[in-house]
C-alpha cells in the first residue's frame, strides 16, 4: 500500500511540473493536476495540505533528482577544480536532458515567494561550495572570484540557450567545447 502512495504522490509531482510548465505558478491548478493523473480533484490533498505545499515538494523533488546527479558526478570525478567543471557539464546535459525542469529552477513568478526562492536555492548549494573552496586554495580575491562566477554560469546557461535555438549543435564535440572553456576560465588571472 506504501508503494502505491508513493507512486500516486510522484506521478503528482510529475504532472505538476508539466502544470507549472505550462501555466506557472499563479496558474498552477490542482484540479488540472488531478486530472492529468486520472484521479479525483481531491486525491492531491491526500499527498499535499496545499498549492503551497505541493509546489514545495515539487521544488524539492527537482533540489533531489539534481543532488543525485551531482553526487555520481563528484564520486567519479578527483580535483576540486575538475569537480567544478564536472558539475558545471553535468549541469547542462541535466538541464536539456530534462527541459521541463528548467521552469521550476528559472522560475520567475509573482507568487514564488522568498520560501521557493530559498528551497530552489539549495539547488546550487553544493556548487557554491566547491568554487568558495576552490577561490580560497587559489587564494582568489573577491572581485576575480564574481567575474569567474559570472563567466562560468553565463557559458552554462548561453551554451543552453544557444543549444534550443540550434545555434549549437548538442553533441559530445560541442560539450568538450564547453567543457574546456569553463576549465580555462580557472587558468585566466
């Protein structure tokens, strides 16, 4: 019985993210959630007490499939520096892997308050820490570390954007490409 609850409340979360896709946050419906999922308009509140809630666990549910992610990534890569530039490609192959995802962690809506902002924030967390350790091993200032940080996320998210537009092709060529350019980016002053 467990299991099947647990399968109903992630094929919730499932066709909320396609909800959130599709409407954003202030047009996020429960009932269209439960429908999607061929349950009743209450089913949901067995799961979640709310639209609060259930955007919550939707934004934890992505926090946990990227955590996973990052985790395989670390325990196969050695080097804090590689680990950065490991986790900066994964990032991208994560995202155009599972496009959908994007709207939960680009949200942009009235209704996505500073709680979602902090829970999506969590997201990033573990990258965080590794460039914090990895600027003070170098013994980066301040200013040099914000450029690099800027820099690194602008070819992540650019390399996205250029990958849906067709501007780049994504393939393992075009991600080596990347690759280098966000590891180069920790040999420039």
């Amino acid at each position: 019985m467990a299991e099947r609850v647990k399968n109903m409340r992630d094929a919730l979360i499932q066709a909320g993210i396609g909800e959130i896709n599709a409407h954003g946050v202030t047009g996020f419906s429960i009932r269209r959630v439960a429908e999607a999922c061929g349950v009743s308009c209450a089913a949901p509140y067995k799961h979640f007490k709310d639209k609060r809630e259930f955007i919550a666990a939707i934004i934890d549910y992505v926090n946990e499939q990227w955590r996973l992610r990052q985790q395989e990534v670390l325990a196969q890569t050695e080097g804090l520096r590689q680990q950065i530039v490991e986790v900066s490609v994964n990032y991208i192959r994560f995202l155009m892997e599972k496009p959908y995802y994007r709207a939960i962690l680009m949200l942009k809506d009235e209704e996505f308050d500073n709680i979602y902002h902090k829970m999506r924030g969590h997201l990033s967390s573990r990258s965080q820490q590794l460039e914090a350790d990895f600027f003070a091993v170098a013994g980066m200032d301040p200013p040099t570390q914000k450029r690099k940080l800027f820099l690194v996320r602008a070819l992540i998210f650019g390399a996205i954007f250029m990958f849906d537009t067709g501007e780049l092709e994504y393939n393992e060529d075009t991600m080596e490409m990347i690759r280098y350019n966000i590891d180069r980016e920790f040999d420039l002053p």
